[in-house]
C-alpha cells in the first residue's frame, strides 16, 4: 500500500460523517484528518534514511539499503493496534477544549513512548516519540480546522487501526498485537499464487481504493465522476507492451513496475493547460490512465 490507507480513512469517516448528519464541508474536514493519521504509522519509515549514509549511488544500493534499513523498525510498534486504541484515546483527549483534558491527553502520549522504551529499547521508543508527536500536532491542525473533537477522535481511531490490515497483502505483516507477544499473522495474505499476479491483484486493491476516495469526495462536493475524466486516459492500454518490456514484478522487486505505470499518469496532464493541471479533470484522467494500464498489462501477462 502506499496511499491506499490513508484514502481508505477519509472514504469510511467522510462518509460516516456524512450519515451522521454532519454539513457535507465538516465530513470532508474529518475524512482528510482520518486520512492523516491513516498514514501516520508509517512515520517509522524514516529510520530507513539512515541506510542511505555512505552508500553507492546506484539504484539497485539505494533501494535494498533503504528497505533493508527501514525493515529493523518498519511494521512494528506504530503498526499495532494496541498502540493504535492507545494513541487514538491520547488523541480524543487532547482534541477537547478544556486545559485538563489535554493535559491527560499529553500525559497518555508520554506514558506510551515510556512504555516502549522499558518493552523494547530507545529505538523503538524513538519511532514512537514521533508518532506521538504527530498524533498531537494532528489533533491541533484539526482543532484549528473546526474540526469537531469527537470526529478527531473517530479519526484517529480508524485511520490509526485500519493501517496495519492494509499491510497485510505487501512485505511482512505488521505487529498487530504488540506489545503482546501474539501472532496474529504469520505471512502476508495471498492474493495469488503467482507471485506477479499476487502483486497486480494488491495494486488493483490499491486504486480501487483511490477511486472510492475520489467518489466520496465527489459526492461531498457535489461533483460527478464520470465528468472529470476524458479520452487522454486511453492510451493507458498501450502499456501492455511492458509485460514484455521489464521483468515480471513482484511485491519483492516492484519499483520498475511501480514507477513506469504511474508515469503513464502524466496522460492526464498531457497536453498541460493550465485549467487541466488545476482542475481534478487532469488528476483524475491520469488515474484512469494508470487503471487501464494495469489492466492492460495483467491481460498481457496471462495472455504470455
């Protein structure tokens, strides 16, 4: 997943907001906090950074030290849901108006990032220093949005517990229980026996993700799909021929893939006036673009 999870957050509490009977502008403003904290758990990815320290600078060097690196911390404390509920009660507290409630919600945060520095050491308890942080900096970005504080803490709830079960399909399964020494997961969940096909079934999940997203943000703002995305997303199909152009991808080494097919995005912008690059019209060509390319290139890839 890359931006799947955060998009799934703002989807499930827009909407939600929405049914609730709260102002079509208010369920936008908490599905895009949602989204915020459904992508803060991988704030631990940053240790990864550190990999890149006195490296070759050939792609091939970067990518494995980056990941290498990135997998001593990656998936762990941030991906729990224990840390999650933790996290989310921490932020319910310090979303509310009242100086006290804060304070208890700072003291909830604090009291974590100790816990997982006795459990697991300082740097795990590093990685969670800054998720805490960024879970309280949120709640203070969406304070000042208006934002009201029970839609913060339904916010952070989802987005900070859907994340690890997004991870699921791609890598190593998340901690999901830790600190409790559970295993819920032993291996990520196949799609596909065929490993490329696994990774193409995880990318289709991946943007059918971002087209819920954008349909619910469509609806909210009373726009309709259908009128924002035209031809220029057609050509997509014609990277079918990279099923015989570039090795066949894996969740393991995906990033040639990855990378040619977003680039088929570009389709949306192209050519680039200046009311297509502002509007949602070329964003969203560009995705459909992207969507029947990889269509186009799973049809291939059976087909060979």
């Amino acid at each position: 997943m890359f931006v799947g999870h955060g998009l799934f957050a703002f989807a499930v509490v827009a909407l939600a907001a929405e049914r609730l009977g709260w102002s079509r502008s208010t369920a936008v403003r908490v599905g895009v906090v949602a989204a915020l904290f459904g992508t803060l758990p991988d704030v631990d990815i940053v240790y990864a950074l550190t990999g890149l320290v006195g490296i070759e600078p050939t792609t091939t060097a970067l990518v494995d030290s980056f990941w290498t690196t990135g997998n001593r911390v990656h998936r762990g404390v941030t991906h729990s849901v224990v840390v999650g509920l933790v996290t989310a009660a921490g932020v319910a507290l310090a979303a509310r108006p009242s100086r006290s409630a804060r304070s208890a919600g700072n003291a909830v945060f604090a009291g974590l990032a100790v816990a997982v520095l006795v459990i697991s050491g300082p740097l795990a308890a590093v990685i969670v220093g800054a998720f805490v942080a960024g879970a309280a900096a949120l709640a203070v970005v969406a304070e000042r949005a208006d934002v009201p504080s029970a839609g913060v803490a339904a916010a952070a709830l989802v987005g900070l517990c859907t994340h690890p079960f997004g991870d699921l399909f791609t890598g190593e399964p998340p901690a999901v229980l830790y600190p409790f020494d559970v295993t819920v997961f032993a291996d990520r969940v196949l799609l596909a026996e065929d490993p490329t096909l696994h990774l193409l079934a995880a990318f289709g999940i991946e943007l059918s993700i971002v087209w819920l997203a954008l349909a619910v943000y469509f609806r909210l703002t009373d726009r309709r799909l259908r009128d924002h995305v035209d031809y220029r997303a057609v050509p997509g199909v014609g990277y079918a021929g990279a099923a015989v152009a570039i090795p066949s991808p894996t969740v393991d080494v995906a990033y040639q893939f990855v990378f040619s097919v977003l680039a088929v995005g570009v389709l949306g912008l192209s050519p680039p006036p200046r009311d297509r690059v502002r509007s949602w019209r070329g964003a969203t060509t560009g995705l459909a673009a992207v969507t029947l390319a990889a269509i186009a290139y799973a049809g291939a890839y059976v087909l060979l």
